[in-house]
C-alpha cells in the first residue's frame, strides 16, 4: 500500500520473480557476489522487496534503510 489510502500496487508473483531476476543479474553484472555486503536504500515499494530478494537470491548479505537519516547516521548503519 502506498501512503495514500486507497492507493495501491498489485504484483503478482511472476512479475516479482521477474524483476527480482533481473534486479539479481544487474547486481552480478556490477560484481556483486555471494557474500558480498549490499545496503538497500529506497522507500517501501514493490521495487524494495524485489531488491532484498534478488540479494537473497544471489546470496549477497542485505541490509535496508528507509529514508529519514541523517548523513552521519546513514554513514553509520552502511558501515554496520
């Protein structure tokens, strides 16, 4: 659901394996490997699930951040 009420996005599972398909080989093309450390930073959306699965997927370590940080707090979790 978006912020909005009312408002909404609909994904079916085949369009989330698809965009987590290709968000996985995105990653590997830009050398991201199986244990490498990726930090996701984006709002809550359809796209921000498909980019923790394709980390998954891979078997790349993922950690979220929402907006809302400061620089330094934001330095802060990326480097944990």
């Amino acid at each position: 659901e978006k912020d909005e009420p009312g408002e909404e996005v609909r994904v079916t599972y085949r369009e989330l394996l698809e965009l987590t398909c290709r968000l996985g080989n995105t990653l590997k093309r830009q050398g991201v490997k199986q244990g490498d450390r990726v930090t996701i930073y984006m709002p809550p959306c359809p796209l921000a699930v498909a980019s923790m699965l394709a980390c998954a997927r891979i078997g790349a370590v993922h950690t979220v951040v929402f907006a809302g940080f400061s620089a330094e707090s934001l330095a802060d979790r990326i480097r944990d």
